[in-house]
C-alpha cells in the first residue's frame, strides 16, 4: 500500500495543500504491479491510467519518456518529449528525440517545432503522431516509434511497480506558488524491449524507461526570470528519485522518494552544481554544468551525477539541457549507483 511521510517542515506546508487539494477531487488512486493497475484507497490529485490522455484545457502539457537500454553490446540513453506549451494563438508544440551511445558519447537528435496541439486524438491514453514520434498506448503497454537521422527506435513499454505520485498526491504549486498548479506523476519503472535500427543496422533492445507525465501553468522561461532543474533518479537499491529545483522568485529544492514497496517520502534535497565542469555550447553560447551533487538528508544521501557526454543541448525553440547521466554515491549509508536524465531550462 502507498503511503506518503513528510520528511522536512519546509515542504510540509505545500503538501499539506497538495493532500487538501486531492481529498476534494474524484480521481481514483491506483498503482501500477506487473499485473497491471490495482486500487488503493488513499487520496491523489491525479488518476494515472485516464490522465495519460491529452488534457484539451490546459495550456501546458508533456508527455516525456526517458531510457537506458542496452543493443548491440552498447549502453544507450534516449529521450522523446511531445510538449505543449501555450495557447492556441502563442504557444506551440515540440516533438523532440534525442539518443546518446553512453558508452562512447556520440549523441544524435531530432527537434520539430508545430502549431499548438499538433499530433494529439481525442483517443483514450497516450495517442501522439508526428513526423519524429509514434507513441500510443496506455497505462499497461505503450508502443513508440521515434525517429532520429541516423535511424529509428521501436520499444514497447510495459509499467510495472508503483506510481510516483510527485508531492505524494501527483499535485503541487510549481516554483513553491499558488499561481502555478501543477499535477506530475511517472511510471518509473517501464520494462522495455524492441528494436534500434542506426545507419540500416538493427539491434535488439532491453532495458528500463520512465515516463513522466506533467501539466499546469508555467512563467515565461524565454524571458529569463524563472528556471529549474529536474532529475529522475533511479538507483541501485530499489529506490526512485524526482528532483526538482526551481527558481523564479525564490528557490525551492526538493525530492520525491519512492521506495521498492510504494511508501514515498517528499524531502528536503540539494541540487548543486559544479561551475569547474561548465560546458559552453557551440551553437548557442549558454553554459551549462556537466556534474552536480544532490542530498537528501532524510534518507542519508550523498550522491555524484556526470553526464555521458557534454553535447545533450535542445535549441527549437530555444536553449534547454536534456542530458543522461551516471549517479554514483552513498543512500542510507551504503554504496548506490544508477542513472538519470538532467532537464535544465531557463537561466541556470
């Protein structure tokens, strides 16, 4: 059964309102297994299986999976995101693609820039059609087709485990403010098998994906004055980690744990990044860092994050960081290794 603890008094506030807000809604709580969704009786703002379905009313939604898998004897990382951003007069749709060799840092992508809500049905579940990605599916098994230069990436994926909840109920107050309703949940755990085809060569794939499932307002990052960093930590001890630090205001730092039993703890963490590896883009000019440290005190964290490769840089529209990475360090006293995607937009 899901249980949520709070683990510092600085987030107790915002999950306090995050638990108020979901009691008075009507979404069912459930949680995946290998069997598929179970039900639980306790309370959440968001219902995994019907809000992987497009959520026509909101200006900013993402659909965004990230994997490491292994084919052909490489270690590989790939990324697609379908991201709405804005109004039907202003906004816009990206279809992004990104996969790196994590062995040799050779690194490809695909970024198509659309009209607002390009690529979305009114079909049950995910249903995502653009030149570069394919993806349908639901809450038991999902199928992508994602296209890069070089070749595509055919996977099926599978959820199995337990849903993590962000906040514990899947809402919370982005950059710490009312004004910016947000509701995230991810299906950390996607067994995933299929194919990857690079320059006519085809490789078994095998391997984990974590979806990840936002929506909500959001400032205008283009103007400068606000930014976050987000990591999906998935660790050697069972562990599942989403980090968030945001900044616009003010900055707020802190972490969803979800334990291998489904129990989750929202923390108080540090993402801090280490200015001796910055990495100057070529296309763009911004710098981005390459290696951080998190803690999470309340679960004894000490954790190193290093990407594979520098280069992982997105500019359509404009400059954001989606890189994979390696985490090494020490949990609850006791050696952990394991791997996450490092999101970075706005100025850092």
């Amino acid at each position: 059964m899901r249980k949520t603890t709070v683990g510092a008094p600085t987030v107790t506030a915002a999950l306090i309102a995050s638990l108020a807000l979901a009691s008075g809604g009507t979404a069912t709580a459930t949680t995946a297994s290998g069997q598929g969704l179970r039900q639980t009786s306790l309370p959440v703002a968001v219902d995994p299986a019907a809000d992987l379905t497009a959520h026509p009313d909101r200006l900013n939604e993402s659909w965004y999976v990230t994997a490491h898998v292994t084919a052909g004897g490489h270690h590989y990382g790939f990324m697609a995101n379908h991201l709405i951003s804005g109004d039907a007069k202003t906004g816009h749709t990206l279809s992004t693609v990104s996969l790196i060799d994590e062995d040799t840092g050779w690194y490809t992508k695909s970024e198509i820039a659309l009209p607002p809500r390009t690529g979305l049905s009114g079909k049950q579940g995910v249903d995502i059609h653009t030149d570069n990605i394919s993806w349908t599916g639901d809450a038991k098994e999902q199928k992508l087709r994602a296209k890069v230069p070089e070749g595509t990436i055919d996977v099926t994926f599978r959820p199995q485990g337990n849903v993590l909840y962000n906040m514990g109920t899947g809402y919370f107050p982005m950059f710490g403010d009312a004004k910016y309703p947000n509701y995230e949940y991810a299906f950390p755990t996607m067994q995933t098998s299929g194919a990857l085809t690079l320059n006519g060569r085809t490789e078994k794939v095998r391997g984990r994906s974590w979806l990840d499932h936002q929506w909500g307002p959001l400032p205008d990052i283009a103007a400068g004055n606000a930014s976050w960093s987000w990591m999906n930590l998935d660790l050697s001890n069972g562990d599942e980690v989403s980090l968030w630090k945001t900044k616009e205001n003010k900055e707020n730092t802190w972490a969803t744990v979800q334990k291998p039993d489904g129990s989750q703890t929202v923390a108080e963490a540090t993402l801090t990044p280490d200015s001796s590896t910055l990495w100057t883009s070529p296309t763009t000019g911004k710098k981005y860092p390459t290696r951080w440290k998190v803690t999470i005190p309340g679960e004894h964290a000490k954790l190193n994050v290093e990407t594979y490769a520098k280069d992982q840089e997105l500019t359509v529209p404009g400059p954001r960081y989606e890189g994979s990475a390696a985490v090494t360090g020490t949990y609850g006293h006791r050696t952990v290794t394991g791997t996450t995607y490092v999101e970075l937009t706005g100025g850092q």
